[in-house]
C-alpha cells in the first residue's frame, strides 16, 4: 500500500498534535496481549472503567459514560434528553458542525444563535430571541476551551424549562467560576479526537450527575439493552474500544501536566503579542477571573480583511496557523436547506476574521517565539493598523 505523502514541511508547527509516549504504547500492547480488544458488557472492559472513573474524579462528576466519539456523546446525551421529532435544539453555528449534525440525527431540529465577537461563544441575548415553545434543550459550545456564559444561560434555561447540554468537546481542563467545563448542564460532552487537550485517536464521553440519565446513556451506547437480547430504548454501537480507552486513560494521568505546557506556551504568547495587540488592533484571547482556559487553541481576531493575508505568511513561516468554521455551519451547502434565511452577524465577522494558533505541548518556547516574531514582522509589514 502507497502511504501518503505529507505536503507540509518537516519544520511545521502543527496546529495540533498528540502528546502519546511509552506509556501509552505500553498500555495498548497490554490490551493486545490479553486479546480484549473490546466488551459489550454493560459497564465497558477494564480500561473503559478505568477511564471513566479518573475523569469522574477529575471532573468532579458523579457519572462519567465513555463513547466512541464527541460526535456519539452529542448524539447519546440527546437521545437520553428524549428529543423527538421537530424539538427545537439551540446551538451557535460557529463551531465544528458535529454539534448540529448530532442534533439533526437524534430527530430534533437545530436552531442556529449568534455568538460574542470577544470570546465565540453564544450570545446569550439572541439565545433569548430564539426561544420559542417548540425548544427543549440548548447546547452551549465552549469554542476554543472559552467557558460559555454559564450563569444566564442557567437562569434562561430554568426560566423556558430547557435542558442545557453542553459541547464541552473542546474544553476539556476549562473551568468557570471554578467549575468544570461540562459539569454544568444535565449533561456534558466530551471529545477525545486526535486533535484534543486529551486524546484517545477517537473516542468521547457524556459526564451528568443524574443516576437515571447515566442508566440510559449507557443503554443508548449498546444498542438500548441491558443484560443483552432485551432492548429496552432505541440504543446504537456507541461503545469505546478498549484500544482507545487504554490511550485516554493514560493520558488522563498527563492531563494536568499537558495543559500546564498549553498555559506556559499561552501565557507566552500573551506576553509577546500584547504590545503589537493594542498597536494593530487585534484581539488576543483573555482569561477573566471566572473564566480559565484550557488553551486548546490559541485564536486571535485581525481587523480589516487582513486576517487570510496573516495566515498564508504564517504558514511560509512554517506555522500551522488555522482557519476554523469558514463557513461556519449555517452556511454549509446542507444547513441551508436545512435552516434557511438564517443570519447571524458576529458569526460571519468570527468566521471571517479569527485565525487559531498552536501551543500545544509539543510546541517549545523557542517555537512561541517564533511564531511571535513572525506575527509582529507580518503586521509591521502590511503596516495594519
Ligand atoms: C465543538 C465540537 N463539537 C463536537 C465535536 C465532535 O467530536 P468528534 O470529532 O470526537 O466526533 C468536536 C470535535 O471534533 C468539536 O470540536
């Protein structure tokens, strides 16, 4: 078989890449050594339990259910949320489109909501406007690890009766008030996708504090039975494989050590950007005192048109510097069919004019530095301003 040729320097800075070690190969030889690759026993194989008990801990949840991926988790905790055909689901279009996709596949209908210009995440006085009799659950996004409004969209959700499911797919270590990203809503969903603080190739997990809703979450994942033969609700194949939980459970042990890396690389790049920031007018991303990233990306807004002009010269530079939801879901070729005449203001601006940055924990503080520099000699350059 033909391998692919990679067309990216060998000097690129990905925007992401796995931190995978001995470890985590010593792991995943042990499943091939024992030949459990895989259980449909209700509660997983061994490194399912395993996984899913340290994340318990670490999210300081009561229930954590592992799944195949964020995609499964969305479509799962919709699923255990009792969506029926043509409930209203409200959801930013400015995130991986996942987050829609799921909503379309467990029968609901998605409403798109703009999102704030200054951290991406939805806006929660057009969430208000979008609210009708018809909605039943909303899923805030925590775009680029950037904790949603939590508070107001708590007190919107009690007030319209509406579960709240979170898309913590990218949030993974973010925290509000303290809190945990994903801990706040009935349920919250996780990714472990390659590109993930936490990896496990593919793979996801639901987190909720509900007995009943973790019962059916873990039917759902295994084709709605419970003792096998006696399905009981609608379920799919949504189990994790004991090959993918043998990585995330090892990297779970890393986890606090990977986003102590992003935090240095981000604080880094703070530091040097800050005074091209205020000179050419471009939004570096801000940690408040009730929201803490996890720095899974590093995404910066440019003014006047300059932002695609930036990237290319960053990418000469041999920096993976990215482009995320252009076009952002509502105005993919499906949804708008699906959602026609949808418009949303500060989505179009973000899609247009934000560009994310690594700073994952294989990029050194030489790297930061060079992408830095790169990024201050591209904008003196176009003299922008
Ligand atoms: C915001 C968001 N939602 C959902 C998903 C879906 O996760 P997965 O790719 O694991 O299915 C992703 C990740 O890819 C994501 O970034």
């Amino acid at each position: 078989m033909a391998l692919t040729t990679h067309t990216v320097s060998s000097n690129m800075i990905p925007i992401n890449k796995p931190w995978i070690g001995e470890e985590e190969k010593r792991e995943v030889a042990s499943v091939l050594e024992e030949n459990a690759l895989t259980t449909a026993a209700r509660d997983g194989g061994r490194r399912v339990r395993d996984f899913e008990s340290q994340m318990k801990s670490y999210l300081k949840a009561k229930h954590v259910v592992s799944v195949n991926s964020g995609t499964a988790a969305l479509h799962a905790a919709l699923m255990a949320a009792g969506i029926k055909q043509g409930d209203e689901v409200l959801i930013p279009s400015f995130t991986f489109v996942a987050t829609a996709n799921a909503v379309v596949a467990a029968g609901g209908r998605p409403v798109f909501v703009d999102v704030k210009k200054d951290d991406y995440t939805i806006d929660v006085s057009d969430l208000k406007k979008k609210i009708t009799k018809r909605a039943k659950v909303v899923i805030p996004v925590h775009l680029y690890g950037h904790p949603s409004d939590m508070d107001e969209i708590g007190e919107l959700a009690d007030k319209h009766a509406l579960d709240v499911v979170e898309d913590a797919c990218q949030s993974l270590g973010s925290t509000y008030k303290k809190k945990q990203t994903g801990t706040f809503g009935v349920m919250g969903c996780f990714s472990m996708y390659a590109s993930k603080v936490l990896t496990a190739g593919e793979g996801g997990a639901v987190a909720t504090d509900s007995d009943e809703l973790a019962d059916r979450l873990k039917m759902i994942r295994n084709h709605g039975m419970v003792e096998g033969y006696d399905t009981r609700v609608l379920g799919l194949n949504l189990r994790l494989p004991e090959l993918s939980a043998a990585v995330a459970k090892v990297q779970m042990q890393k986890l606090d050590k990977m986003l102590q890396i992003r935090r240095r690389n981000a604080e880094l790049m703070s530091k040097l950007l800050f005074p091209s920031a205020k000179k050419h007018g471009i939004k570096i991303p801000e940690e408040t005192a009730d929201k803490k990233f996890n720095w899974y990306l590093y995404t910066v807004a440019f003014q006047n048109g300059s932002r695609d002009r930036i990237k290319n010269a960053l990418v000469k530079d041999n920096i993976g510097a990215t482009i995320y939801y252009n076009p952002p879901a509502h105005k993919t070729p499906y949804y708008m069919q699906v959602a026609p005449k949808t418009s949303l203001r500060a989505t179009d601006w973000c899609a247009d004019h934000v560009l994310s940055l690594p700073v994952h924990p294989y990029v050194s503080e030489a790297d930061i530095d060079h992408i830095a520099s790169s990024l201050k000699a591209v904008l003196e350059k176009s003299n922008i301003s």
